[in-house]
C-alpha cells in the first residue's frame, strides 16, 4: 500500500494578519517587534509614566483602537470594557484619530483585554493558489501547520478543495494556545481514530506559561490493521526568539515520540520546526533514531522549505521517519510552486499578497504492508 505523508504551513486559510501581507520585509519586521514591545508593555504587573506613554505612542501609531472592517489597523487592542475602570484607554469615536490618548489603566491586573495582530481576510486568488498546492502535493496524509480553527479547515476543505476534486474524508484541528489563531490540523484519506493534545502542559522554565506556542497534537489514524501516530507540530518562531523554549519544547516532542513508539513503530514526526538542521532543537529530535526525509538518497531537491528555498537556512519545515518506516521510503518531494520568492511559481503567483505560503509543502511516499 502506497501512502503519501505531508505537511504544508498554509499561513492561515482565509484570514491572515495584515502584517505578514506587508510587501516591505523591513516593514512586517517593524510591526511584529512594535507587537511584541506592545504585549511586553502591557503584561507588566505596574505601569510607569514612560511605561503609559509609550504605551499610548505604539496604539496611536497603528490605530489600535480602531475596529474599522473597512480599513482595519495592524495592531488591535482589545479591550472587554473600554472607557471605564477597567479598560486601558477610552475609545476614540469612530473616524477620528486623536493625537494625545491618556492610558487609564495602572497596571496589567487593573484592565481586561489584549493586543493582538489585526487581520483581514485574504484574496480569493491566495486562497485558490492554497488549494492548488494541496491537491498538485495529492498527500493521502496532510498536516496543516498554522491554521485558523477546524470549522475553517472544514469550509476550506469542501469549498476550495472540493471544486472539481473530491475533498478529504477526515480532518481534524484541535484550539491550541496561539492567540493569532494558528493552529495544527490535519486532512487525511484514512480514518483519523483518536488525537492527544499537549495544551495543558507548561514551561519548565516558567510554570505559568505553556510549554507549546500552539499544541503538539497526536493524530492516530488508521492504517489498514496498523497504526500510524502523527505528531503535528509548530515551535516557537525565531522572531522575538527564546531558543531555550524551543529546545524545551523539541525535548518534549522527543520524548512523546518515545512514549507514542511503545503504542506503535509507525510515528512520523512532522510540521514546522523553525529551526535548522544543524541546530539543537532538531539536532535532539534526530539524536532518538529519527531522520529527516530531505537527508534520503532519493531526494534530490532544493535544501530549504520556506522563501526561495536555496539554502540550508531556509529549511524550517520537517517530516521525520522512525526506523521503521525509513526503509520503506519510495519518493521524497517539494512543492514550492505556491511561493513568490521561489523563480518557479505557479503563474497565479504574483506576489506576497496572493501566494499561497511562504512555506513549501514537504511530503513523503511511504511503501506500507498493511
């Protein structure tokens, strides 16, 4: 039995946060560190004057306060009772952009609500280019790093996918805890039995934070009278980066495949790492017996996943075998069609705001006796 497994960041199906959009790389590097400073800012227990003003600088720079759909601003806070003891501000009226907004609140425990990434919804054309790299990949297995939530994978996978192709079967997604909405789903041809979810665990560092940015989901799907274990995962972004908590999280994946062997000898490790092969969260990961299906004999292709794919640096994206199972590896192959940096894009391909990720999809033919 020929089985083809994937995975494929899709960077958010229909909705994706304005500021990834941003065609200017400097640009989207500026708004994600101003984010992050922002959410810094305002986790702190107590506020200072220079805290408040920098505070009311960044929301009044992005309009952060405005609920416009029609224009909506890269940066949002959202606050649960604006205007009142309990908010961080009062909210401008609509249309207005005020020049002074006084910061009410005094501290992270004295208002409700967050910041978060505006978003907006994406072109149909980056939509379609999505789809298109699904159904040219064809996987029989597909993990989806980086996706909104599974009712999204479901509309996703009936409307797009399901024009003129017969969709998937099966999918699963389970919330995990990004805040941005980008999750780890699956699609799958063979029945999916059963998924663990990693949510609840937490930092060893930092007990009061979970350990995984998004989940470490383990599907469990049925293959003939076996069981193949996919372990879905999504570590910690290098931007704003904390390589501790991504070796963190990489030690436990590892030991979860361990534990997930003693159930079966079919568990493929898969997803977006954000890490390169020489580095140490990968490096743990294949020091259990793993082994990255880029490093078979039979693949012969670019070294990099995600941008224009030409370098070993560009690699973030990983479908890693057992013994089992390596042997039994048929074709190894990269999808980068779907990508505007890469010089062989779809011809639908224009430029960043119609691509379907900047990641490659990544798949594997496995020859199983079942």
């Amino acid at each position: 039995m020929a089985v083809r497994i994937a995975t494929f960041n899709t960077e958010n199906l229909f909705r994706r946060p304005s500021a990834f959009r941003l065609p200017d790389a400097a640009a989207r590097k500026r708004v994600l560190k101003d984010f992050a400073g922002l959410v810094a800012l305002l986790d702190k227990k107590t506020y200072t004057a220079r805290d408040k003003d920098r505070i009311s600088a960044l929301v009044l720079e992005y309009r952060a306060y405005s609920s416009d759909p029609e224009n909506p601003p890269l940066i949002y806070v959202n606050q649960n009772r604006p205007g009142t003891q309990s908010g961080l501000f009062t909210t401008p009226a609509p249309g207005t952009e005020p020049t002074e907004l006084p910061i009410l609140a005094e501290g992270r425990g004295s208002w409700a609500g967050w910041a978060e990434l505006g978003q907006d919804d994406l072109d149909m054309a980056a939509v379609s280019n999505t789809g298109r790299v699904v159904r040219e990949v064809n996987a029989d297995v597909l993990l989806v790093p980086e996706v909104e939530d599974r009712l999204t994978l479901d509309r996703f996978n009936q409307h797009v996918l399901g024009l003129g192709w017969q969709p998937y079967p099966f999918n699963l997604l389970i919330d995990g805890n990004d805040p941005r909405g980008i999750d780890i789903g699956i699609l799958s041809r063979l029945p999916i039995t059963s998924v663990r979810t990693h949510i609840f665990e937490t930092d060893p560092a930092d007990p009061t934070r979970p350990l995984f940015s998004r989940d470490c989901p383990e599907f469990e799907i049925r293959l003939g009278s076996q069981t193949l274990v996919v372990l879905g995962n999504h570590l910690k972004s290098k931007f704003n980066d904390e390589p501790e908590l991504r070796l963190a999280q990489a030690e436990r994946v590892a030991e979860i495949y361990r534990a997930a062997l003693e159930r079966t000898p079919d568990v493929v490790v898969a997803g977006d790492l954000n890490d390169t092969p020489d580095s140490k969260p990968v490096g743990v990961l294949l020091d259990t017996g793993l082994r990255d299906v880029m490093s078979h004999p039979l693949y012969d292709g670019e070294p990099g996943t995600h941008g224009n794919c030409h370098h070993k640096r560009d690699k973030l994206d990983y479908v890693m075998l057992p013994p089992a199972l390596w042997s039994k590896v048929q074709r190894v192959g990269l999808e980068t069609r779907g990508i505007a940096a890469h010089a062989n894009h779809f011809k639908s391909v224009h430029d960043k705001t119609d691509e379907a990720s900047d990641h490659a999809a990544l798949y594997v033919d496995l020859d199983v006796n079942t």
